[in-house]
C-alpha cells in the first residue's frame, strides 16, 4: 500500500510551531525546562531583570546563534544553511513570544494541570524536533548542531541528541548557579532531568513511526539551495 506523501516543507513550518507551543507549555508546567531551553531560559529569566525586552524567544534566537557558531567550528565547514538556521531560530523566537502570550490563561493552581502540561509539552517536543529531521529546510541550532554532528561522526542521530541533552543540562546547572546563586534551580527542575532521560529515546520512536506511515517528499525544488 502506497503511503501519503508529508512534504518537507509543510514538516519544517509544523515543526517550528509545535516546538513553540511545547517550549511555552513546559514553562507554563514550571517543572523545569527540556534541556534545549533551559540555558536560553535561565539567561531570560536573568537578563530580563536588566533588559525587559530580553524576553524569552529574544534569549532564544541569541543562544542559537552562538550554537550556530559551534556548529561552525566542530564540523569544520560553512554552508548557507547554517545562515538560514539562525533566520529559522528568530521566526521561532517572534513564535515562542507569541505560544507564551497564549499559554498565559491557563490555570496552574492544582498539581495535576500542571503535570498534563509537562507532559503534553514534553511529548509535543520531542514529535516536532524528529519533524524538523525530516526537512531540507535548516531547522533551529538546537537540532541543526545534533543533525550535522551525527552526520560528521556517523553516529545514530538519537544518541548524539541524548548527548547534546546531557551537556546542555549541565550547562544550565552552571548558569542558574552563576547567576541565582549556589543551589538554585531557576529554570531547571526534575522535569528537565526526564527530559534528558527520555528526549532521544522519544524522538527516534516519532521519526521511526512517521517514516512508517509517510513518505517524505519535497514539493519545491529547493534542497540544493540549503546544502551549499
């Protein structure tokens, strides 16, 4: 039986959106963030203190273009795309300010709305991150660094993002104890150890069951233009 085609374009655009909605909504959990937000998170909760424009898709864009930079120096090339990524991490940060704004009706005021949002957030994640593997288009730092590493190092792309997980939670460790002083754990709670526990683990059973039930097809001729 023919599977229906998923257009890459439209797996990049979802992406973007639902990674936005699941960020906002683990925030809104305040169980702590997935490691792929916690270091952007933690330096908005700082540095909007100072600059009350630093808001959280602001802090969020910023990161990645030092991620983008990384990304740069580790694989030891330059291509467009990786340019593109960080205009993939502004879109998402206007985003990201705007799922917050959104979010910001829901009650918080019992435990187990707040458990629903961690997990739906959580969950929602880890489905958009293994769309944005999916895609030519070049996705946010976070997963562009996790997909050229795998790439450059021949390692299972899930195993590289658990890495990536763990070396950003303790970044963000390092970061809420700089700037909260030591033992605080602004941003950061169990939530984001599960989250490093579980992301890459969750994102290699979503990419497997969309490739089982879709097939993956570009609708517009323009994949050399991000492999340059």
């Amino acid at each position: 039986m023919k599977k229906p085609i998923f257009y890459t374009e439209l797996s990049y655009a979802l992406g973007m959106v639902l990674i936005a909605f699941a960020a906002a909504l683990t925030a809104k959990a305040d169980f702590g963030m997935s490691m792929v937000m916690a270091p952007p998170y933690i330096l908005h909760l700082k540095l909007s203190e100072i600059f009350p424009w630093f808001t959280f898709g602001v802090s969020s864009y910023a990161f990645q273009g030092v991620l983008v930079l990384l990304t740069i120096l580790l694989v030891g090339r330059f291509k467009w795309g990786y340019l593109f990524s960080f205009v993939t991490a502004v879109v998402h940060g206007f985003i990201l300010d705007g799922m917050v704004w959104l979010v910001d009706f829901l009650p918080t005021h019992a435990l187990w709305m707040r458990l629903i949002y961690f997990a739906v957030g959580a969950s929602v994640c880890s489905f958009a991150v293994a769309l944005f593997f999916h895609t030519y288009i070049s996705p946010e730092a976070f997963e562009l660094m996790v997909k050229e590493l795998a790439e450059k190092w021949k390692f299972p792309i899930d195993r590289v993002k658990t890495a990536y997980d763990c070396i950003s939670l303790l970044l963000s460790v390092a970061l809420s104890f700089g700037f909260f002083g030591w033992g605080a754990m602004n941003g950061i709670g169990w939530g984001t150890l599960v989250c490093a526990l579980v992301n890459g683990f969750l994102i290699g059973r979503f990419g497997k069951l969309l490739e089982k039930h879709f097939e993956f097809r570009d609708r517009f001729p323009l994949k050399k233009y991000f492999e340059r």
